[in-house]
C-alpha cells in the first residue's frame, strides 16, 4: 500500500492535471499593460522621435516678435539764460535764424533758469523678424541624423517586445517548474518520513538495526529541507512574474504531457542565422546608431562650410514725457529685408576637434555593432542546439522516470525478501524523485528554448505565445 501512495504522488508531479486558472495569454495581456520595462522603452522611443520634428523645425521659417517698454527718469539742470531773454515762462531755443526755420526747445524755465520738470520718458518699440534658413548643411545632416536616431529607438522597442514576450514565458515556467518540484520535494519527504515510520517501528520491536532508523531520519531531514527551499523558491519565483504582470499570480495552467517534440524549422542553422542578422532588432538599432554615428560626422564637418539665412524685419517706436508739452514723438515703421553670408574662418581648431570626436564615435558604434551582430549569432546557434538537445533530453528524462518507477518497485519488493538493503530503498525514492525534477525542467526548457531561438532570429510574435498556450491544459 505505501509503495502504491508513493507512486501515485510521483506520478501526480509528473502529470499536468486540468487547471481552470490562469494561462500564458493572461500573463502576457497584464504585462502588456503593466510591465515597466516595456513602457520605459516606449517612453524612450516617443522621447527620442520627438528629434525628428525638432530638427526639421530649424529648417523652416522663424518668426519671432517683441515688444518692449522702457521709461528713463529725468532730473533738473541749470541752463544759461544769455542771449535768450529771461522771465518765468521763457524757453531756451536755438534755430537757423531768429522767428524763422525750425527750433529745439527746452524749458519752460524758471527765473533762476532751471529747466521745468517734464517727468520721465517712456519709450515703446514694436519689432517682428521672419527668418528662413537658405543653406546650412549642419541643419540637412542633424535632420538625417536624428531619423536613424528614432529608427534605432524603434528597432530597441521592437526588442523590447520580443523580450517581454520571452520574460513573461520564462517566468511562467519557472513558477509552473517551481510548483512541480515542490510537488516533488513533498513527496519525497513523505516517502521517507514513511520509511522513517517503518524503521524506527522495525527498531522497536527488534527486527532491524539501529543504523535504519539513523539513515532514514537523515534522508528525512534533508527531504524536509528541500522542501522548504522549494517552497521559497516558487514563492519568490512568484513575485518575479509579479513584478511583470503587476498583478498578484495565483493558479497557473500546466504544460501538458504529450509535448510536441519537433526540430526546428528550417532544420537548418545556416538559414537561422542569416534570419537572425536581417531581422534582429537589437542588432537592427546598432546599425541605425551607426548609420546617426556617420550623420554626425556630417555635421561637424560641415562647421567649416558657410550658411545662408534670409530674413524680413520691421520694427516700429515711440516716445513720450510724462509731463508732456508737445505731441509724443514717433518714429515711422521701417521694414529691413536681407540676406545674411556667414564664413567661419577659424575657430580655435573647434571644428576639426569636432569632427575627430565624431569619428571616435562612429567608430565605437560600429564596433558595437559587430559584437551585438556576433552575440546574435552565437545566440542563434546556441538556441538551435539546445532546442535539438532538448528533444533528446525531453525523451532521456522521461525515459529515466519510467525507469526510476519500476527501480523503486523492485528495490521495494527485494527488501521485502532480503535481497535488497534499507538504503537501496532510500536511494531509489531519492533516484526517482531527482528523474521526476529532471522530467519537469527539460519538458519547460524545451518550450522556451524555442521561444528563445525564434528571439533571437527576430521572428518572435504573438502567434509564438498563442501556440505555447495551447500546450497548457
């Protein structure tokens, strides 16, 4: 009866029962919405396109308009009379000729001949200015410049797509793993508390040695300790796909038994990899990098060129005392339209240190490309691998805990008659239940093995995790 309990709860581990919880397309929709990652990397990609428009403004018309107001405050000051006649309400003037032609006044005066306090001056002038860029070579390469700019955020958007969708896989599996070797774990420990049990009671009544009853304990206590390590582990495990979905993880449907184990297709890793250097969109947002990379050297170069700028200014003032003893003054409207020729001649060696700092970084952007191209590459090959490895392990593992059952039986039943030991029996629960965790891991690897080369291809969609939701149950 104890071995038909073992093997019941082993084979329940291993064994994805019917679960009317929550799935991978549940996950994946509240990441979707939830997952800071992902929202970082659209925040950037909308900042970032915000250059676009930007750069392109410099090229057209500017026009800009002011208004200003200023007020200067006048004193008193003594003025010789001689010549121009005294009194109280005389003015000092002076002209072409006496009673003829135009005259400049001050005053009224005062008998001492101080000139009569007008207050202050208020001046008020009205400018408008539209300007167009004619030519300026550095403006057509920062626009350039700026698109490969936003065309390499999309492509790092794109990335991180295909990354939320392996993230939020990876954490999927990972609880679901987590939850069978916890199933395993407590098992396990059943099975030698109840070998426990039967050796101290075997002790007891003198029908097996004292040396059982310490072994057993020893595989119990150990037993307890995984499964308490397997129990924080699916639990922090669970906070980890918390933090993506941004929602608390309650029950997760199960992979199913019968997994497809197919070879990747095209079953060849030369296509894989020419896939993964035409559509990797990290390795796509390197090349963009590279391409504003060479736009900038563009433009500090063209630090040495001139610029042509046209513009229309009309600007219109007037002026006026507080105090006023004549018509406020006012200049009439003047409209300036020109051209203006800029020549940069020398800088300081500015420019040409510009244009050496811009190299250095277009050199530090191509390299970056070629590591990221070989990183793909090496990821590529390595996933193709892994995904035909994991076929052959998927099939070794589960060949192993067929294996570990009938081991167990037989171990069982020769103690029984005295051909096998105590701790052959403890041995083969400890063998079976090591196949049954091996089983499980390399079932949920080989799903998300292919998940990963389809990453790194470039090719990962939602129709990936559609599929991979159709495996649960």
């Amino acid at each position: 009866m104890r071995l038909k309990l073992l093997t019941l709860a082993l084979a329940l581990a291993a064994v994805s029962l019917p679960s009317h919880g929550e799935d991978l397309l549940d996950a994946y929709r509240d990441a979707r919405a939830n997952d800071p990652v992902l929202a970082q990397a659209d925040a950037t990609r909308l900042a970032t396109g915000e250059g676009v428009p930007q750069a392109r403004a410099l090229l057209l018309p500017q026009i800009n308009a002011s208004l200003s107001l200023s007020q200067t405050n006048n004193g008193q000051s003594a003025l010789d009379q001689s010549g121009f006649g005294t009194g109280t309400d005389n003015f000092l003037c002076s002209g072409i000729a006496a009673g003829t032609g135009n005259y400049d006044c001050v005053g009224p005066l005062t008998s001492s001949g101080v000139q009569g306090d007008t207050g202050h001056v208020r001046t008020r002038s009205i400018n408008g200015t539209l300007s167009q860029t004619i030519f300026d070579f550095s403006k057509y390469a920062n626009l350039k410049a700026a698109h490969s700019a936003a065309d390499a955020q999309d492509a790092t958007y794109q990335a991180a797509l295909q990354g939320l969708l392996v993230r939020v896989t990876a954490a999927y599996f990972t609880v679901l793993n987590d939850e069978d070797q916890l199933t395993f774990a407590k098992a396990n420990e059943d099975a030698f508390k109840r070998q426990y049990d039967q050796a101290d009671q075997q002790y007891k009544v003198g029908l097996s040695a004292i040396t059982n009853v310490y072994q057993a304990k020893a595989f119990y206590e150990n037993a307890r300790t995984q499964t308490i390590a397997a129990q924080n582990t699916l639990d922090n495990d669970k906070e980890a796909l918390r933090v993506i979905t941004g929602k608390p993880i309650g029950e997760l449907k199960k992979l199913r038994d019968d997994l497809p184990l197919q070879p990747p297709a095209p079953n060849d890793p030369d296509d894989w990899v020419k896939q993964a250097v035409q559509n990797n969109p990290t390795l796509q947002a390197q090349k963009d990098n590279v391409a504003a990379a060479e736009h900038n050297i563009t433009v500090a170069r063209s630090g040495h060129l001139p610029t042509i700028t046209a513009s229309v200014n009309y600007g219109k003032s007037s002026s006026w005392y507080q105090n006023p003893i004549g018509d406020p003054s006012s200049r009439p409207a003047s409209t300036t339209i020109g051209l203006t020729l800029n020549v940069p001649i020398f800088s300081g060696g500015a420019t040409q240190s510009r244009v050496r700092q811009s190299i250095y970084q277009r050199d530090a952007a191509t390299d970056a490309m070629e590591l990221q191209r070989r990183q793909v590459v090496q990821n590529t090959l390595n996933f193709y691998r892994s995904v035909l490895a994991g076929i052959s392990q998927v099939e070794s593992s589960k060949a192993s805990v067929e294996s570990g059952q009938k081991a167990l039986e037989a171990t069982r039943a020769g103690f029984e008659v005295g051909t096998q030991t105590f701790t052959d029996v403890l041995l083969a629960i400890q063998t079976l239940t090591q196949s049954e965790s091996t089983y499980s891991q390399a079932r949920h690897q080989f799903i998300l093995n292919k998940l990963l080369l389809q990453q790194a291809a470039g090719t990962a969609d939602f129709k990936d995790i559609q599929g991979i939701n159709a495996l649960l149950q």
